[in-house]
C-alpha cells in the first residue's frame, strides 16, 4: 500500500511547523504549500506576508520537503472579504476567520492538494477528528482548552474533514514551542498571529475606513441623550469601550461607556455606563445561517454547552429550531455582549456540533 501523501498548510508560524514535522515522524509522505490571499505592497510595515514566506521556505528547506506556492487572492476577495464589508454594511461584526477556514483553508486549498495528487491536506489548528463507527467524521475538541480553535472550524462538513489531519490535536501550546526548539526551527518562538485572517495586524479603523467611508452621527444614551459623536456606527460592536470619546459627566456614576445598541437605520450608537449594566446581559438568542458538522441536525431541543466567542468558558444552553434555518438558543446564565454577525457554536462531550450567526 502506498504511503499516503499529505500537503501541509505552512504560514512560516511555529504551529503548521510542528504539524509537518510530527507527519514526517509518523511517517507520511509530506510536502507543503504557502498561501498568498491578499494582494498589497509587501513593503508595508504591517504586512508579513514576504517574511512569513521566508520562514515557511526555511522550516521546508530544514525538513527536506517541497514547498508549494499559491495565490488565493481572488478567491478571498470574492468568498470572504465581499461577505464580511456587506456584514459590516448592515452592522453586524462578521467574524472573517470562520469563511476563511470554510472557503479557503478547507476548500480552495483541499481542492489544489488533491490536484497535485495529494490524499490529505493537514494544517496547524488546535482541533481533532475522529471517525464514528458508521463512517461519520466528528470534530473534536483540542487537548489545549486554551488554544483549541474548533470555534473557527465549525462550519467544515463531512468531505472536508475526511480529508484532513490534525497533528497537534494532542498538544498543548508550550509543547509546541518546545518542539520546535528541539528541531532548531527559527520560528520556534514566533508571535502568534493576532491579525485578520490573512490581512494581518493593523489599526482595525484605519483599515476598515478604506472600504467603508466615515459616516458620522451622534452617542446616545438609552433615554436619547446626545453624549458625543462617532465616525460610524459600523466601526463600533456591542460591548465595545474604547474609541467612544465620552469622558465624565456632571451628575453621573464615573464609570466607563459601553456600546449596547447600533441602530444603522438612524446612524446613532446607544451606551450604557458600567461593565455589568443590565441592558448588555440577555440569557436568550436567536441564530441564523445554522450549519451542522454532521450534516444534518440532532433531535431537538438539544441540551448542550455553547460558545458566543472564541476561548469563552462554555456555557449550559437549549437550542430549540424555531423555522427551518432558524434556532432559539436559551442560556442558563446571562451572557453578555451577544453581538450580531458572530457565531454561537455547539458542543456536546468535547465534540463540536456546529453552530449558527447570531441574529
């Protein structure tokens, strides 16, 4: 039987590094492949693509492996970056990783693996996948709770996880680095990549502002009181403080702002003051666009835990569909700052079950 060929996802970080390494080990026939999905000067200071490419070709050179280069930048652009401005049109915080992993990672990249004869694409995630008796592919939770990233993952289906590997499903984060070090890769204490996916790390307003110009309009509070400005109420997500530009007011508690309300239609951000007002905790939601990793839905109502944000402790829940691609997800306990555009995802015995946008 032939040995099975697997292209890993390299970025030059330390994670798909380590990934490549432990196939090797194992005894893989391992080549790799760097992405390019955002077209822009490689001079800029905030774009790592050039230097990440270097760190990529070292760990191969190192590992004795093929390099592959692609540029997905079309595909980015029309599968992801269009989505996430119409979210942010319509003022929801869309999260860009989720359609990236989907139509990127897990699509355009499997796709071109298999083109160059490839059995297995494997990436560096913090995520694991099992097979069922019955041939049903689960994707389960990382054996790093910290790092464990199936939050992002959650919308892969059935053909794209039969098609990948995990190695660091079993990992935790300083065992990586310690890997690495090991092996002598110079990416062994590399910063973890906190940017856009793809895009990398820049001053998020700035950035944002090229695509979606300044439409200036007025802070409220919750009674109508004009409290200051703001340059879009798009720029702003629920829960939000920073930026707001409110300072201390005559004859009010001295606590910080928080957004609680965007109303698009009238261009106004409506604040609350004090991390714990009531008006940003709610203990229901509703979700839309829901997606199953098994590919069909479980019998409802289901009793499980959830996540509305990536490395929030999970939280006990019932999830009731309430219309065909609808679902009411009630909460034992308040949560707080549930945002619109971001996802709510499912889990039940360290299986991640799907999940849905929250609405």
């Amino acid at each position: 039987m032939a040995t099975p060929k697997v292209i890993v996802g390299l970025s030059g970080g330390v994670d798909s590094s380590v990934a490549a390494l432990r196939l090797l080990e194992a005894g893989w026939q391992v080549e790799g492949l760097f992405m390019k999905n955002w077209e822009e000067d490689d001079t800029a200071t905030y774009c790592a693509a050039k230097a990440d490419l270097m760190d990529a070709e070292a760990v191969a050179k190192q590992l004795g492996i093929i390099l592959h280069t692609v540029n997905f930048a079309t595909e980015y652009w029309d599968q992801v970056f269009e989505h996430f401005l119409a979210e942010y049109r319509a003022g929801r915080t869309p999260n860009p990783d989720l359609l990236c992993n989907r139509e990127i990672k897990f699509k355009a990249f499997l796709a071109y693996a298999l083109s160059l004869g490839a059995d297995f694409i494997a990436t560096g995630h913090y995520a694991g996948v099992t097979a069922t008796a019955d041939g049903q592919m689960q994707l389960c939770c990382a054996a790093d709770t910290n790092k464990d990233q199936t939050y992002f993952l959650h919308l892969l289906g059935q053909y794209a996880l039969r098609h990948v590997q995990f190695p660091l499903h079993d990992l935790c984060k300083p065992e990586v680095r310690a890997i690495a070090q090991a092996a002598g890769f110079t990416n062994a204490r590399k910063k973890d990549s906190t940017g856009i996916c793809f895009i990398g790390e820049r001053r998020f307003r700035d950035f944002l502002a090229q695509y979606l110009p300044a439409m200036p309009g007025n802070i409220e509070s919750l009674t109508g009181e004009v409290l200051g400005t703001h340059q879009g109420a798009m720029y702003y997500t629920i829960g939000q403080r920073e930026g707001l530009g409110i300072g201390g007011r005559a004859q009010q508690a001295n606590q910080p702002w928080f957004v609680v309300e965007k109303d698009v239609a009238r261009n106004i951000l409506r604040v609350v003051q004090g991390h714990d007002h009531p008006r940003l905790f709610k203990t229901t939601l509703q979700a839309g666009q829901l997606h199953w990793v098994a590919g069909q839905a479980p019998t409802m109502p289901l009793e499980c835990v959830a996540r509305c944000r990536h490395r929030q402790v999970l939280q006990s829940c019932r999830v009731a569909l309430i219309a065909e691609d609808m679902a009411e997800v009630v909460f034992d306990q308040p949560q707080r700052a549930l945002t619109p555009g971001q996802a709510v995802v499912f889990y039940h015995n360290k299986m991640c079950l799907g999940g849905g946008t929250i609405q």
